[in-house]
C-alpha cells in the first residue's frame, strides 16, 4: 500500500485529490496537511466524509511528513508549495505537476517563459449564462450565415445536440464599432447540461503573469470587469441571449502560459507538425498549435500532420536529478507548449511521471536513469495509449 500526503487537503485541489485517492486501490492517506484546520477532524471540514475520512488535519511539518509516507501531494495557492519544500522532501523523487514550475525554478532548474521576448498567452476567466435560449442561436447562425458568420461551420448535429462555436467576428466589430468593450475577437459559446446554459470563453487579460501574486490578482479584478462587459455584448448582438443572466463563473481564471523547465529534450513546434515519433514516447496527442495572441484578442490555429508523440526527455530537467515535471511546465517551446498545454495531454503526461518516479523508486535509480521501456509497458497495461 503506497502511503500518501497531501500539502493542502481541504483547498479546492486539495478535495479533489482526496476523493480520487479514496477510491485508488493502493493508496492511503495518511496525512491530511491542512494550515487552516490544524487538529480538526477532515469530515468536519467536508461533510460529506463523514464515516469515510476519521482524521484530523494536521500542520505543515516537513521532515514528520517525509518521514511518514512514500508520495507527497501539495495542492496549494500560488507560490507556496515551493516555500514549503526543502531537503527532506527534495531528497525523495519530486514530480512537479504545478503548471508554473515552482518546484522546479526554486531547485535551480533553468526555466523560460514566453516567446522570444517574454511574450505570454493571455489568460481567461469562463463563466455561465443560463436564461439562454439555444434554439434561437442554432437557427441565426444555420438560417443567417452572413450575419452570423463561423469560423467553421457547425455539422448538422448542430440544430440539436451539443455544441461549441467559434465564430460571430462580424457581430464583434459591429459592437466594437458601437462603443461596446470586447476584449476578443471571436464569440467562442459552449452548451452546458442544461437546455438554457452557456458557458463562455471570450475574457482575455493580456500582460498577465500567473507566476507573479500581484499581476495575477490584477488579472482576477480585470477579468471579471471583462466579464460584465462580454455580458453586454452577448444580450445586444448574439441570438438568444437577450432575456439571459449570469448564473456563476469560474472560481479563477485558466491559465495559458507561465514557465516551461529546460529538459533532457525541448519539443519543438516543429515536432508537432510534423508529427514526429520518439523512442522514448510516453504519450501521444493531436491538438493543434492554439496560439492565444499576447496582444490583440485573437487566436492562431496551426494544424500538422497528424498525432504526435511527447518523449519520456521533456519531463526530465537537464542537469537537477530527482525531480520530474509534468504538464505546461515540461520542456517545450512556446509553439509546441501552446499545443500541448490541454488537459487530455497533461494528464497523460502525469500519468507517465507517476509511473516513472515508481518505477525509479524501485528499482533505486534516479528518474533521469529509468528505463523508459519499464515505464511504457507500465502506462500500455493500465489502458494508455502507445505508437
């Protein structure tokens, strides 16, 4: 049984982590970190594990942590995770799983960020309206194309089913135009569960830096004005909205674009469209190049040749040994991190760097040392997806 710790536990991430561990055959959690909740009992904090969860929540003690369990699991706001983090945990095999690298810039792994001049993609705070009638936007946009213009237009399951549409760039410049405040320049719309609910992707804060507490802050205040002002757009120019309101939005905005580590091998644009396979391959993906522009509102979509593998060596920093790092943080360029920052691909790639610090743990071997083809079989038998 692989005993667990979780930095974190009753945060929003830190739940979550809980429940999927709940139900891991061969996991237990053994430490419930919690600053917030010191000595009080788990399911007094989430009801809901009541007789599930009987322990207390217990404080950030690092060296006692270590000393208890075989996997460490922090969930915590920006920044603190590396705060926390010293010998006694970097003396284990470390996966930084962060989306900012924070584990990985402060044990002096080389980081970029951006593109050539430090240039990231924005991020985007969603939000949902109900109220929203979908049957009078599926009508405008199949009955009125030159009005209600696509970037591709929808499939004839369009009319009834599920949807997500990318288009309405006529309707934006015409509300641009009209004094109207619309941060991007196409009307991304999604269905939810409900007959009457969209979700909405068109806030965009440019300048932003995750990895910086105060520009993110900044970013969270002007992203919900952006929010407000996208409302005001969507209820005069898109069809069905007009009787609509705003039913909640996202607890943050999601992030683009922060570090990428130097690894044992930088993925390249190039790789992916090109469609490049790698010996050591522990995943392989298909989303384009989505290039949310620094400036200006749009989006750049590049399409390669197929499917592409993710090897084993972007996971790997180049020089500091015992660590991993998995996610929009691995050892990408800023065109191949835009392709492979979605959430399909990181998963498989923490699956991957899951499976290789086991792998490394057992065969006493630092993860850089693992034998790739150990850790392929490992991912090919519990269902993953191999070239």
């Amino acid at each position: 049984m692989i005993k667990v710790g979780i930095i974190g536990s009753t945060g929003y991430a830190g739940a979550e982590l809980v429940r999927l561990l709940m139900g891991h055959k061969e996991a237990e959690i053994v430490w419930y970190g919690s600053r917030s909740y010191v000595d009080k009992r788990y399911a007094d904090v989430y009801q809901n594990m009541f007789q599930i969860v009987d322990a207390k929540c217990l404080d950030d003690n690092m060296e006692e942590l270590a000393s208890q369990v075989d996997v460490i699991f922090t969930a915590t706001p920006q920044g603190f995770c590396a705060s926390v983090v010293n010998e006694a945990i970097l003396a284990k095999t470390v996966i930084d799983c962060t989306g900012d690298g924070d584990v990985a810039f402060r044990a002096g792994v080389e980081c970029n960020k951006g593109d050539e001049n430090g240039g990231m993609q924005p991020p985007t705070l969603m939000f949902c309206m109900r109220g929203v009638e979908t049957q009078k936007l599926r009508d405008a946009i199949c009955n009125e194309p030159e009005k209600y213009d696509m970037d591709v237009m929808p499939t004839s399951q369009f009319q009834k089913d599920k949807f997500i549409t990318v288009g309405l760039r006529g309707r934006i410049l015409e509300a641009l135009e009209n004094g109207y405040k619309v941060p991007v320049a196409r009307t991304i719309l999604i269905t939810g569960l409900a007959e009457d609910e969209i979700w909405v992707n068109m806030t965009r804060v440019s300048g932003v830096d995750a990895t910086n507490p105060v520009s993110y802050t900044q970013g969270e205040h002007d992203a919900r004005f952006q929010m407000y002002e996208v409302i005001a757009y969507l209820k005069d120019y898109v069809p069905g909205f007009k009787n609509s309101w705003l039913e909640h939005s996202a607890p943050f905005m999601g992030i683009r674009e922060t570090r990428v580590i130097v690894g044992k091998y930088i993925m390249t644009s190039e790789d992916l469209l090109e469609a490049r396979q790698f010996e050591d391959a522990i995943a392989v993906a298909s989303y384009p190049i989505d290039l949310h522009h620094e400036e200006g509102g749009d989006c750049t979509l590049i399409y390669g040749k197929g499917s592409y593998d993710i090897p084993y060596r972007t996971l790997v920093p180049e020089k500091i040994e015992g660590l991993l790092v998995a996610g929009r943080c691995s050892s990408m360029d800023h065109g191949a991190m835009a392709a492979t920052r979605v959430m399909s691909t990181v998963m498989a790639m923490g699956e991957a760097a899951g499976t290789a610090a086991r792998i490394a743990l057992e065969c006493s071997v630092e993860p850089s040392e693992v034998d790739v083809k150990m850790v392929q079989q490992a991912l090919i038998e519990n269902g993953g997806y191999l070239r």
